[in-house]
C-alpha cells in the first residue's frame, strides 16, 4: 500500500476513542488518598474497578463522576459522598 492509499483508508474509517482506564496508584495521586483508601472505596461499592489479571483499574467516566462528587451507590439525585467516606483511613 501506497502512503496515499493509507492516509485514505484511515481518513474513510472513523476512529472511536477507547475508554481510558487508571491504576491505583494513579487515582491516588489525583485524589491525594491512600491506597488503602481507593481499595476500600472500590471494596465498599463507592466507585466500580474492572480487573484485568492482577490489575485492577478504574475508568476514566468514574474518576470523572468521583471528582464530582458522586457515588456509584447512590440513587438517581447523585447524593453526594459523605464526609466520613472520603475521610483518608491512614
């Protein structure tokens, strides 16, 4: 295939933005928590991680809804969390 003939094909084909997925350790530095403190969300149902082999990760929709203060158990009104959740349990 030519230069031409790709830069066509890839102009022809839309390309769809994969969902970006954060480790631990980068949710922790973007919150200031602890680890401890991520895994007990994730455990306690506050915010959803898939696991991928050992990892466990957290999507890009989710750091975005905990930034704004909702909680993946709450109702449809997105309560927000409670001070006592978001405590830091080092």
């Amino acid at each position: 295939m030519t230069g031409e003939a790709v830069a066509e094909l890839q102009s022809a084909v839309p390309v769809r933005e994969l969902p970006r997925f954060y480790s631990y350790a980068e949710v922790v530095a973007a919150f200031g928590k602890s680890t401890r403190t991520i895994r007990w969300w994730v455990k306690s149902g506050h915010i959803h991680a898939i696991k991928i082999g050992r990892a466990r990760l957290i999507s890009e929709a989710e750091i975005f809804r905990l930034a704004n203060g909702e909680d993946a158990t709450a109702s449809s009104n997105s309560t927000e969390l409670s001070q006592s959740t978001l405590r830091d349990e080092d």
